[in-house]
C-alpha cells in the first residue's frame, strides 16, 4: 500500500479513499482541487488531513505570499471543521511561508515524518497499556471508523495498536463497525485488516454496543478527531455508544491519537465544532421515501469520564 498523502513532482498523490477497495492515487495540483478532494473525503482521517493540509499550503506557497497566502491557508483549513489535525498541519506549514517556498514544503513534510514516527509509538505504547490493562492473551478489539494508515501518513493510531498487537500475534480477532453512512469500516478498516493478515468481523453499527454487553469483545480501541484540554474525545458519530457500553460492560475504553490531536484551545466536548454532512449520505440507498428529511452529525463527543486512557506517542493519558 503506498502512503496515503505523498508530495510527487510539485503535487500532492493521494490514495482516493471514494474507491477503496479498489486502490486508486489521484494528483491534487491546486489548493481548490484538494479542499473538494477534504470535502469529499478523497483525504480523510484526522492526522492525514494535517498532512494533507500542510502539503496544501506548500502548493500555493509556489504562487501566494504575504496575506494572499494567509487567506488561502485559512480556506484550506476550514474545509471541514472537526478535526483540529488539518488547522495544525496549515498552521504549521504557514508559520514557515517567511523564510519562502522551500521552508514552506520543508515543514510540510516534516508534519508527515512527524506523523509516520508518532503512529508507531502510539501502536507500541497502546499494545503495552492493553496488556497491562487486559492482560497476555490474545485480544478481541473493537474499533469504529478507520483509524488506520489510510486515515494518517502510514500505520495508523488505533490499528497502530492491533498492528503492533498483531505482531506479538496478540490479536484473536478485531470487530469492526461497518461505520455508516459513509462505510469507513467496511471500505476501509476492513481493507488493511486483510492486507495485514488480522482475522476481522464487521459487524452494523447497532450492533457493537450488545456485542460488548454480551462478553465478547476485550478492550474498545479508537482514534479521535479532536481531544478537549479535559479530555472529551470527538470521533466518527457511533463511538460515543461503544464508550456506554465499555464502561457498563467494565472494559478499556482507550483513544489511540497523536499528541497534535490534543486540542488545549478547545475546552470540552460542548466546544467541539461537530461536522454536519449532507442528508443524502444517509439517504442515498433510496429506500427512504421521497421528500424524507435527513440528519447527519459526522461525529459524536464522548465525555472523558468514559475515556480510559488517551495513548499518544508521548505519554498515556488518563483524563
Ligand atoms: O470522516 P472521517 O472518515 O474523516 O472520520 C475519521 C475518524 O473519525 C477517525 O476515527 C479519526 O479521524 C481518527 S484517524 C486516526
């Protein structure tokens, strides 16, 4: 699999995540192209959308300077509101646009190394905390959404956990919500599941909750989109029900993310900006009668007191 944002010849490659399980790259050239390919989830996953982000402002760091590029930025990184990742990576990559173009790439891609180094510590503390926490035998995991190597630069937070777990042949099995509307976990998860060898279950979103109560899952392990200075997690809508039923069923909860998905400028979960898709993701089956109105929050808020611990490639956090 190559990496899932990549800097080729002056533009940003990215696997067009619309297609998987087929694997198609796409070429993104302008700073529009790239916030439709964000708004279409082209690009998704919070610390892929950083280096997506960054590498956005090293394109039109080729023709912007000054304020004009300033406005650019600011375009880029409101193209979708809840993952605080893309407004890190546009900040990151704008704080370097004074000493010219080549500083500004230069940082860029330092956010993807950063990411690709970060993944891998997130993966190898988060397998020890789930020992410690669950013990040695192999593990049956809950995820939701994908929090894998296509949702970062490459190995991803929550499957960085399986995945190191995986190879200390840790891993009994991984259940894996489907993730509606958009079917992350069975377009995408359940992709790099197989790619890796680890034996997986999907399951419909309605149905994790139960499966926890009944006993059959060990430990529920996710990414974030954004973490509040106290702790309150936004991640894909469906993971605030796994949190209630972690907690009633008396398993680990555990938020696998990198340090730059802590947001200390965002106090709670009240304060998260949650993403509103449009209705016809939901209705797209066409099952729903015509004229049916739709609601579609991209993600939920669960409250840090239902959080075990925030493994990141610092530290492990237990708000
Ligand atoms: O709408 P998406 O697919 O961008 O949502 C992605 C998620 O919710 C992921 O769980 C989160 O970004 C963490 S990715 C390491």
């Amino acid at each position: 699999m190559p990496r899932t944002v990549e800097w080729v010849d002056g533009r940003i490659r990215l696997i067009d995540q619309t297609a998987l399980p087929e694997l198609r790259l796409t070429d993104v050239a302008t700073v529009d192209a790239l916030i439709d390919a964000i708004q279409r989830l082209v690009v998704r996953g919070a610390p892929a959308l950083g280096a997506a982000g960054a590498l956005g402002v090293a394109l039109a760091a080729g023709t912007a300077t000054g304020a004009e590029l300033a406005a650019v930025a600011a375009r880029l990184a409101a193209a979708r509101p809840t993952a605080v990742n893309l407004a890190v990576g546009v900040r990151r990559a704008l704080a370097a646009a004074p000493h010219g173009p080549d500083a500004v790439l230069d940082a860029a891609l330092a956010v993807l190394a950063e990411d690709a180094a970060a993944c891998r510590a997130i993966g190898a503390r988060g397998a020890e905390l789930l020992e410690e926490l669950c013990g040695p035998a192999p593990l049956r995991v809950h995820t939701h959404c994908n929090a894998g190597a296509l949702a970062c630069v490459e190995w991803g937070t929550a499957l960085g956990v399986v995945r190191s777990l995986h190879e200390a042949g840790r891993v009994a099995h991984v259940v894996a919500d489907e993730t509606r509307p958009l079917l992350q976990g069975s377009r995408i998860t359940a992709v790099e599941l197989s790619e890796l060898g680890v034996p997986y279950r999907i399951v419909v979103d309605g149905a994790g909750p139960s499966i926890i109560a009944r006993g059959l899952v060990d430990a529920v392990v996710v990414g974030a989109d954004r973490v509040a200075a106290n702790g309150d997690i936004a991640n894909k809508i469906g993971t605030y029900p796994l949190a209630l039923a972690a907690a009633r069923a008396g398993i680990p909860f555990v938020v696998a993310a990198p340090e730059s998905t802590l947001d200390p400028d965002t106090l709670d979960g009240a304060a998260i900006e949650i993403e509103e898709r449009a209705p016809d993701e939901v209705l797209g089956a066409g099952v729903a009668p015509a004229g049916s109105a739709a609601w579609n929050p991209a993600f939920d808020v669960t409250p840090s007191d239902l959080v075990t611990a925030v493994v990141t490639e610092d530290r492990v956090w237990r708000p």
